[in-house]
C-alpha cells in the first residue's frame, strides 16, 4: 500500500510557460517521501538521533504532463526494494487518475560525514506498510 501525500500548486513554483518547474517537482516527491517517513516513525529528527540522514544517489524521473497554478496533485510514496544501506522507491504524482509524474529514486544511508551505513535497526520494518514488492539483498 502507497502512502499519499496531496500538494497544491504555488503561482511562485511556476516556469515562464506557466507549468510547474521541472526542479520544483523533486521538491513535491521530497516533501512526500519526508511526510511517509515521519507517518512510519522514521522522521528527520529520529534519523538524526541514529545519525544518520538519507542521501539521494540516483533519479530515474518521467515527465508526462505539467502541472499548472491551483492543480491539487496526489503524490503516491512506495518503496520497492530495500537493501543494507539503501532503499528504492516508486513515487507518482498524479491527478485523479491522470499520471504526471513517474519517478524511480535510490536513498543511501550514510553517516553525517557521508559515509555510507546499514540502515537503521527497525527502518526496514518500519517501511513494510508500504513496500510493493518483497525485500531484496538484505
């Protein structure tokens, strides 16, 4: 089960042809996969107390469709794959059920220096209720 996140779209996120920035949605997917987090007990703060943060290190992103001023977008939080010191997840951002975005995402756990680490003990558990697909690579 996907967690989701609904978001409206600011007049200042948008480009000079009135859509919705294409950086402006790695922020939404951001605040998305921050808001599944802290739901499932693995909030920024509580990262920090395990030190450790999550690192963005590959984006796979499609662009279907632009969003424009006052879209109320439902962005869809799941993860795919969890390994030692990573995790996969699928996000979507969509409109009823019309797909603008579709985005593959890589998060390495890494120290605050940025090296890496295994995950936090509890956090592969924690992320089960929205895991697709059964656990890989442990």
């Amino acid at each position: 089960m996907a967690h989701h996140t609904q978001i409206t779209v600011r007049w200042s996120e948008l480009d000079p042809y009135q859509h919705v920035n294409h950086a402006v949605y790695l922020t939404y997917l951001e605040a998305a996969r921050i808001e599944a987090l802290a739901e499932l007990g693995f909030g920024i703060d509580r990262l920090a107390d395990e030190d450790c943060q999550i690192v963005l290190t590959d984006m796979q992103i499609k662009f279907l469709r632009s969003a424009v001023a006052g879209d109320i977008l439902d962005i869809s939080t799941s993860v795919i794959k969890i390994r030692r010191a990573s995790t996969q997840w699928l996000q979507t951002i969509s409109i009823g059920e019309t797909q603008y975005i579709h985005a593959i995402l890589t998060g390495t756990i890494t120290d605050f220096e940025g090296r890496p680490r295994r995950l936090p003990e509890g956090f592969a558990q924690a992320l089960e209720p929205v895991t697709l697909t059964e656990r890989k690579n442990r």
